[in-house]
C-alpha cells in the first residue's frame, strides 16, 4: 500500500484548532468513511478564501492524485463539458496534468 497521507485527519485536527467557526460547512465531508482527492480541494475551498490567496492551506505541489480521483475529475470534465483548460482552472492544476492523464488513462 502506498503512503496517503491521512487528509481527513489532517483537516479534522486543522478545522479544530484554526477554523472552529467553520467546522459545520465542513462537517458533511469529514463525515464520509472515505476520504478522497475532491473531498480534499472542497474542504481547502471552504477553508480558504478567495480574496486571501496569501493563506493558502493546501500546498498545490503536494497534492496526491489516486486513480479513483482522476477518473472522477476526468468524467466530470465530460459532464460539464468542459476544456481541458476549464477543468484545468476549475480544480487548480496544470493543463498539462489534465492531458498527460487523459493520455495514459484514456
């Protein structure tokens, strides 16, 4: 097994000692028994906010992508429609990820 790193922990402990007064907006996804790559980014845009960029919480460089999570970003791009630059802007990553995934996945 490779090493996740516990992210319903991390924000759990996160959202306790930082952002108490965010902890309901919060709760349904640290509720799921499986906590995957999207559940991540929709905590961190809770967490965050826009017009504070400085304060970002989650590290782009280190994020962690399993295959379930591609899939998932992948068939949401066929859903909406959308570019690989839309989707691209729309999770934070790289146009290039999105194509280099589309290639080896699909």
């Amino acid at each position: 097994m490779k090493n996740i790193p516990d992210y319903k922990r991390i924000y759990t402990d996160l959202i306790n000692e930082r952002y108490p007064d965010k902890k309901e907006a919060c709760k349904t996804i640290l509720s799921k028994k499986t906590f995957s790559i999207l559940d991540v980014i929709a905590c961190s845009s809770i967490l965050t906010n826009k017009e504070d960029e400085s304060s970002l919480i989650f590290n782009q460089k280190h994020r962690f992508f399993d295959q379930q999570s591609i899939f998932e970003i992948l068939s949401y791009q066929k859903k909406h429609g959308y570019n690989n630059a839309q989707l691209a802007r729309h999770f934070k990553l790289s146009r290039n990820t999105i194509a280099s995934w589309k290639k080896k996945f699909i």
